[in-house]
C-alpha cells in the first residue's frame, strides 16, 4: 500500500481535530482508544484547549454535599456533578444520583473550579491555636488526573482561599487572605513555592465570602475596611467601609472596585458577593423587607452595574436574605436558601414565578463546572 502523502496525512489530522473538538468531553476521553493517532490529537495541548474553547459554558453544575449527621456518624462529604437542566427540574434526585458521585475526605474543601479542574484544599485546623496548615491539589474529575500537592501553608483559621487561572502564564493559581492582614499568600500549580504580596488594604473578610469570586484573570471578595481592629459591630458600618477587592493574577495587584452607586444606605445585614455565568452580582436585603440583586454588564467597569431585581421576602416566602446557591439562565433565575436549611426557593423573574424544593438532610454547596480534558504540567 503506497504511503500517504504528507499534505494528505496533514490535512486528514486537520480534519479529524476539528470533527472531534465538537465532541463532549466524556465521549472524547474514550475516542483515544480508537487509534494511536488519535490518542495523539486528543492529548495535544492544542487540542485540548480548542476542545474547551468550544465546550459548553453554564450547562454543568458541580456540588459539594454533606450528608446531615445522627449522634455517633462521622461526617461525610460527597461532590455531584449535574446538568443545570436536571437540576432546576428535579433538585433532590440530582443531589441524591449515585452517577457522577465521588468521595471526598472529612477534612477537604473544594476552594473552587476552573476550566474542568477542581481544586481541592486539605485543612488540617488547630482551633485552639488558631492555625491552620493547608495542601491543595487539582483534581479533574472526568480524567481523573490529580496534581501533586502544594507545599503546607501555615495560616491564621481566620482566612479566604481563591483559586483561578492566569491566561498570560498559562498557570492555575491559588490566593490565600488572612483577615486582618495586609498580606496575600499565592502559590501557582506551575512553580514550587509560595509567594507573598505585601500592600493589600486592612480589611475584615466576611465570614459568607469563605472563597473569592474568579472572573476575568482575577479574584474577587467582598471586604470591610477595618482600621479599628479586628471587631465590630454591624450597626456601626459606613457605606465607605465596604469595598470589593479585586485580585490580578497575572500581575500579582490588587484594586479596589466600588459598589453600585444606587445602594445609598448600609444593607441590614452583610451583602453577599458572587459569580455565576461568568457575571459579577452582588446582592442585598433592602430595609429587611426586601431582596436586591445587582449584575455588572461588563467586568471591571464600574458604571456598568444594573439592578437586575427587587423583590419582597413575602413575595419569595423567606424570611430574610440566606446565602443564594445559584443564579442560573443569565441572572434569570435566582436559587434561594428558604425558612428552614433544608427548603430551597426558586425564583424566575421572567414570569415572577416562586417554586419550593425540600432537600432532604443534605448541605451543600454549587460551583459552575465545565468537563474537559485539561491536566496541567
């Protein structure tokens, strides 16, 4: 049989890269065993970030669970992938799915994910000291590579943990805030030690904002200013005292982002901070009576921010503003935590339609997830 001519085979590689890099994540991981040659495309790094590319945004959900204790059960962790679609139909028969389960250790936390990757912190904490000694990994749950462990961080117990990409070093990263510190601990997946950056503000981390928000290069957290020392008390707040900091990846800096310009009062309890479908929110109670949910348009520019919501706690069957699981379907429909733990409320501004959920004896909590084939160096 005569050899295939080089433009021929060049072409045809060409050909069958473009064919695959429309496949969904799972089924390309079993096309490597079609051939060699395709194993080949597959695992190139070209490919790999051209199968991303093209990889659908906001259809997965990714949860971490535990599972309500009785007296003398020891805790349990789980993390559940599921389709945004199932999810908001059935939210109970996704979380309880034995498919796309997988165990975690009583002492991990997931600090986030990424481009398909999960990045998991052990935290081994001495609360009575006050220290905690930290190791992250990433962890793709669909190949199921897993990367060596950073070197242990000895932190404060007081501290916020971000995780996110750097696209100009091609390098996953990981942030570390201590509250009242003026300091950052980075580390990236790329390197082999720890760095620390010096000449952020003195702020007071809110305890609701335990991981930054990542967007756009950079990590997110929502901060109160605090030159008076490490306590404070809710009702003394100023509006110039909450800030959002903004932390590049690339460039290892900080800014400062101001709030939207049409919250004119201090909320009547902490605003919460959050992204989801590669947006910046911020949400609030109004006069204790109502729920506010702001969007910015456009990262990073100020004046874009759009009050998306307005809505009563009467209206949504809650009593006050709990931490919000997720928004889903562009800002449209807002996932609420209700009276009690277990009750979640499900909010579609499109029609102004309220639905109630009970999940059964589980915690949890929900990161945007993407499948694919990304194992870093």
């Amino acid at each position: 049989m005569a050899a295939q001519h080089p433009t021929a085979a060049l072409l045809l590689c060409e050909v069958v890269m473009e064919i695959l890099s429309w496949v969904p994540a799972k089924p390309v991981t079993r096309l490597k065993l079609v051939c060699k040659s395709w194993n080949s495309i597959i695992s190139h790094p070209h490919f790999v970030k051209l199968h991303l590319h093209r990889s659908p945004k906001n259809a997965i959900l990714l949860f971490t669970r535990t599972q309500a204790l009785t007296l003398g059960e020891k805790e349990k962790q789980d993390l559940v992938l599921s389709s945004v679609e199932s999810f908001i139909r059935n939210p109970s028969s996704s979380l309880d799915a034995q498919e796309n389960r997988h165990s975690l250790h009583v002492d991990d936390r997931v600090s986030g994910s990424c481009n398909g990757l999960v990045c998991v912190a052990r935290m081994l904490c001495d609360h009575n000291n006050g220290v905690c000694d930290i190791w992250f990994r990433l962890w793709n749950p669909l190949t199921g590579f897993v990367s060596e462990n950073s070197p242990c961080l000895r932190v404060n117990v007081y501290n916020s943990l971000g995780f996110g990409y750097d696209e100009s070093s091609d390098s996953y990263k990981v942030v570390t805030l201590i509250r009242d510190s003026v300091t950052a601990q980075v580390y990236s997946f790329r390197g082999s030690s720890w760095k620390t950056i010096n000449s952020l503000p003195a702020f007071l981390l809110f305890a609701e904002d335990i991981n930054g928000h990542f967007i756009g290069g950079t990590l997110n957290w929502l901060v109160l200013r605090n030159p008076h020392g490490p306590g404070y008390d809710w009702a003394d707040v100023t509006l110039d005292m909450l800030m959002i900091v903004s932390f590049d990846l690339k460039s290892d800096t900080h800014k400062q982002i101001l709030l939207p310009k049409g919250i004119d009062e201090v909320p009547g309890q902490t605003p919460i901070l959050g992204v989801w479908g590669n947006r910046l929110y911020l949400l609030h109670n109004y006069k204790n009576t109502h729920f506010i949910a702001w969007q910015m348009k456009e990262f990073g520019d100020e004046n874009s921010w759009t009050q998306l919501l307005k809505i009563s706690f009467h209206h949504l069957g809650v009593e006050m503003l709990s931490f919000p699981e997720f928004i889903f379907e562009n800002g449209n429909i807002f996932m609420l935590r209700g009276r009690h733990s277990f009750e979640e409320v499900f909010y579609d501004r499109r029609d102004n339609s309220v639905k109630r959920f009970n999940i059964n004896n589980l915690d949890f909590d929900a990161f945007d997830y993407v499948e694919s084939l990304v194992q870093p160096c």
